[in-house]
C-alpha cells in the first residue's frame, strides 16, 4: 500500500526536529511529494533497462520504437514473443535484449512477481533481492523501483551521484562516498527517502519540488 500523503509531511517533520539542515530544506521545498506510478511495474522495469548509459533522449526514443513494436502495450508476453531482430531494430543491444528477455521470462513463468498488492507485503529487501536477479537489473534500479513505483520511505540510494551531490550542497560538506553516505544516512531512519528527496530537491531534482 502507498503511503498517504500526510505520511510524508509527517516524515519530514520529525526529520525537521531531529535535524537543522531537515528543517531549512522543508522549509524552502516544502513536504516531499512521490507522484504515484504512470505505468505498471514491469513497464517501469523495461523503461529502466532501455535507459542504462543512455541519455534520456535517446532511451525516450528507443523506447517509444518498442511501445509501437510491441502494439503499444508492454507486457511480458507480448516482449517474449518479439523477435530478437525486432528488439535490435528498435535500438536495443544484446546486452539489453537479454536483460529484457530474462525480465520478461521471470515475470511470464511466475518466479518475479510485479503485482503491487504482493510486493507491498515484503519488505524492501526482498523485494531488492528479487529484481537484481534479473539480469542487468542492479541495486540502483530497485533503490528508484522501491522509491518511485512502491514509494517506500526508508530507502536510501547511497550510489546514485545525484544524492550524494544533493547531501553535500545540503550539509555544506565534501561530496561523500556511498560508504561514507551509508552511514551519515542512519540518522535519517526509517525515513530515509524523505532525506534522499530533499538530496535531489536542492539539486532541482527532486519530483514536485
């Protein structure tokens, strides 16, 4: 279940209290905002393959060349039962049409389950520990999984260079390493997200900033 609303301005006012940096960041952006999820979680997955080392144009375009070969809608099924020569003619590599194939054959057999009514009864590492093994599929892509498509508030992406740019400018420190990082986030707990958006907030990422 997506926490409410009020779940996320509750968050960022106990941070505020424990922490001064917490409490000038929601002042000027106010409480976290998570939009809810445009498309399902396997379209969410295939959208994050398609745009590993790519630049958000050129993903944006391949992957609108797969939504059309795929009869505009991405499901499992349909993707298996793209031919390969399909996938490379969209735009995709063999490293990607191999991730998508080994995605879409895990959730097609029932060994990767993506309903969100499941997914919301485990925790964030089981649900971490099913999608990296898919191949291609890092713990990067199932931090943004838990943040942006289950919205979980205690997820805390020490890899992503943008949250630990965002901690810097934020905190007046040196950029830290995600070891470093991992650790300075344990003040944040259990809501580790909310310190994440506010990462991204000052770097004018954050999503409704």
């Amino acid at each position: 279940m997506r926490p409410v609303p009020e779940a996320y301005g509750a968050a960022a006012t106990e941070l505020a209290a424990r922490d001064a940096t917490i409490a000038r960041l929601a002042a000027t952006y106010g409480p976290p905002t998570f939009p809810p999820p445009a498309e399902t979680a396997f379209a969410a997955l295939v959208r994050a393959i398609t745009h590993q080392q790519l630049s958000n144009r050129s993903a944006e375009a391949i992957r609108g060349r797969l939504v059309a070969a795929l009869g505009g809608e991405i499901t499992a099924g349909a993707l298996l039962a793209l031919p390969e020569s399909d996938l490379r003619e969209v735009g995709m590599s063999q490293a990607k049409i191999l991730s998508l194939r080994d995605l879409a054959m895990r959730v097609h057999e029932g060994t990767l389950v993506l309903d969100r009514a499941v997914l919301a009864e485990q925790d964030d590492e089981t649900v971490t520990a099913a999608l990296t093994a898919v191949r291609g599929v890092g713990r990067w892509t199932a931090e943004m999984f838990l943040l942006f498509q289950l919205s979980r508030l205690d997820v805390w992406p020490t890899g992503d260079l943008s949250i630990r740019k965002g901690y810097a400018a934020a905190w007046e420190v040196p950029v830290p390493t995600a070891t470093e990082l991992d650790v300075l986030g344990e003040a944040f707990r259990p809501y580790r997200a909310v310190a994440a958006w506010y990462c991204r907030a000052v770097l004018g990422q954050a999503p409704g900033a």
